[in-house]
C-alpha cells in the first residue's frame, strides 16, 4: 500500500487480511520488516542437490505434479491458513515441486548473498490471526505518517474483536506500535468470507488507524491482484495470510501451500542509482503485482519470484517436528518473495491459541533457527507460470528472457480493482 519501514502486526479474521511485520532480526524471531507502497522496509537491525524438472505441458486441468487444483477445505477451528482463507485456487497452493527450474535462476540465486543480516535462514513468530466474528464495525482512517493519499487503501469498516493483538503480541487497545514499526493487524471474517490486513495500526486517543487491504476469500484475483501497480499490507501487493506458517498446520504435521518470504533491499532486482520514488525499474513478476522503488541488484531477486527448496537437500537437517514439516512444503509449494527486511520467514504466534489453552505453544514443535543452516544456494528459481492455477498447467515462462519478459514496473495505482 505505502511505504513504510518496520512493522508490528495484527490478525484478525473477519474478512480481509493484512500483513504485519517487524524488522529485528533476533533469536527469537520476533519480527520480519515487511513493507508496503512503494519502498520495502527492514534491513537495518540484526541478532545475534538435484533440480526437479518437467511439467512444462498442459493438460486441461491439472496442476504442475499432475494433481487437480488445490483447494482448501472449510474451516476447522481457525486452522490457518491452509484451511481458513482461500475458498478458489491461487498460486499459494499451487505444487511447483514437478514445475521447471528457471534458466535466469542461478544467477539470481548468485545474487542473494545470505538471508538477512546474520545468514541464518530465521522464522518470525510475531504474526497473531484474529477472528473477526461479532467484532465492532470500524473505521480505519489513513495513518496521517503515510506518505499515500490513501488511494491504495480499501475503505470499509473492520470487524475489530474486544480481545486481540497487533504484530508482536501487542495489545491494540494501547499504542505500543513504535516509530518506523509496520504493526500490522490480521483480521478474519468466515461468515463474510472477507479477510482485512492492515498495516501501520495505531490507536490514538481511542481512535484506531491503518491501512487496510480488503481480500474476498471466495473470489478468483486476477494475475494483477488488486491492480497492477497497486500494493496491498505487503510490498508485492499479495495477501499475506495465505503464506504465513501456521501454528495448527504444523502442529497437524501437513503445511499445503507456498510460505511467505523475504530478503534484505539490497538484493532486491532494481536500480542502486535510482531515486526514492522511482517507478521505472521493473522488479516484479506473477504472482507479485507490485513492486518497490528500492531495489538495489541488477540481477537481483524481483518482487513475485518463486524459490524451491533443491530436492536433493537432506531432511535430517531439520531439528524439530515442525521443520520437517516446512522442508516439506518448501520442496512441494516453495516460498514467494513478498517484501524486504531481515528475516526470511514469517509464523503464526501462538498467542491467541495460548489465550484459550495454555499448552498452545511453539516450544518443541518449531524454534526460529530450526533451519538456520539452510542457504540460498540450497535453493532454486521456479519458472513464472503462463496462466493461473484454476486453468490448470498451461506451460511455463522457462528461458532467461521469457523470464525478463514478465518483469513488470512498480508502476502507480489507478485504482483498487475488486472483484
């Protein structure tokens, strides 16, 4: 949606999502620097194989591995995200592990040097998914920092619950959202079938603010989400719900979907010598709809890329239940890259399971560095599908400048498309 830099966030089920997202980058995960409109947060802080080939023909409604589309099943219990958000096929549970390396990949993988400012490949828990049924219809003005006019932003009201919390566990009734953070706010409405992410939320004299990003979880986006050019709670203007690491999923042993990921903004594809609001330098592809005026490697990695992780990567590097669950996931759907900062995944806090059952914890099931040994190079580029899940595997943007091709501009938002 706008510029911005560190961020603490809140989800809240009720409609629409919103992403959230710090950027320190400790030991315990606590934030992950996300960043929307047209520069990319994080970065500043710091803590302490075989390719898999093929897939490349169609054949009238099947995915890259052979299988139908995947399409999540109703809710149980707020089990986020696989089973919670979307209700028609996006390319978050799209299998890519059949699907063609990309020939432009070594050389983008050459160019990200390490994740974040420390190397470890690191997991933020700081991302809280509230439910939004019966909450107080609110209106969420424009964050009088932004440095929008508020034309990205969807402007309907929010079903806030009494009860919830911003990025970083922060209680949202107190404004504890500091100076630079992203705070953003996660909200769920399954009677609506609507999901609200909010970014920069503050509460002021009793007044809340933020960005919002309205998401219709029954609706099919097309290739542009919200329109090409327009941001969203995240720089790459996608949902950010539907790649977070779920606490339920994983403690269920089965995460189905691609996961959310981010690098730091100097191996973001762009222009180092370009201005801070530059718009001309292409550093976005499908499934990514925008992208940031702050990229600084020509060859960098652009906003939308979609990375696997190499098939020949041993599993025994995994040191918890839950990793071995995302090497999984991260083999079979991959991970999207979604915005700038510093630490490369994101995951539900466990917060508001631990609300309602004390034993609801991360601890034994996934810790922030349970693959911290993992490196770039241990994964690869996946080419750019050419059309969407729902029409199954129609072929793939594969070479080097069919990859190029689809770079699209930052561009500037015309108006927010809703299905």
């Amino acid at each position: 949606m706008r510029i911005l830099a560190q961020s603490v966030v809140v989800l809240v089920f009720s409609g629409s999502l919103l992403a959230v997202a710090c950027s320190s980058d400790d030991t315990n995960g606590s934030s992950s620097g996300a960043s929307s409109g047209g520069t990319s947060s994080g970065g500043t802080t710091s803590s302490g194989g075989t390719t898999s080939s093929g897939g490349t023909t169609s054949s009238g409604g099947t995915t890259s591995s052979g299988d139908p589309p995947v399409q999540p099943t109703e809710p149980d219990d707020m089990l986020i995200p696989y089973d919670s958000i979307w209700r028609t096929t996006t390319e978050w549970y799209r299998p890519v592990d059949k699907a063609p390396k990309a020939d432009i990949s070594d050389e983008m993988i050459g160019a990200l040097k390490m994740w974040g400012t420390t190397g470890f490949f690191q997991i933020d828990f700081s991302f809280n998914f509230l439910d939004g049924t019966g909450g107080t219809p609110t209106t969420f003005p424009q964050p009088p920092e932004d440095e929008d006019d508020g034309s990205e932003s969807d402007h309907v009201k929010v079903p806030v619950p009494a009860k919830g919390y911003i990025e970083g566990d922060v209680n949202y009734k107190t404004d504890d959202c500091a100076e630079g953070e992203d705070c953003h706010m996660l909200i769920l409405s399954p009677g609506t079938k609507e999901l609200f992410e909010l970014y920069h939320v503050h509460q002021t004299a009793g007044k809340m603010t933020g960005a919002l990003s309205l998401w219709k979880l029954d609706k099919t986006y097309p290739r542009s989400n919200r329109g090409q050019g327009c941001s969203s709670a995240d720089a790459a203007g996608m949902p950010i719900a539907p790649g977070l690491i779920g606490y339920k999923e994983t403690k269920a042993g089965a995460i189905k979907h691609a996961l959310r990921f981010i690098i730091r903004n100097d191996y973001v594809r762009g222009n180092a010598t370009a201005t801070e609001n530059d718009r001309d330098t292409p550093n976005n592809v499908y499934p990514g709809s925008h992208g940031s005026s702050r990229g600084q490697s020509p060859k960098g990695v652009p906003y939308g890329a979609r990375f696997r992780l190499k098939a020949a990567v041993d599993e025994g590097i995994a040191k918890s239940p839950g990793a071995k669950a995302l090497i999984k996931a991260l083999k079979t759907y991959g991970m999207i890259m979604a915005d700038g900062g510093n630490i490369p995944l994101v995951a539900e806090s466990a917060k508001v399971s631990n609300d309602k059952d004390g034993s609801a914890t991360w601890e034994g099931l996934l810790g922030p560095r349970d693959l911290g040994g993992l490196k770039p190079s241990d994964f690869e580029v996946v080419s750019i599908p050419r059309a969407d899940p729902s029409k199954g595997d129609s072929g793939w943007f594969t070479t080097k400048a069919e990859y190029e091709s689809q770079l699209k501009k930052p561009l500037g938002c015309d108006g927010i498309e809703q299905p």
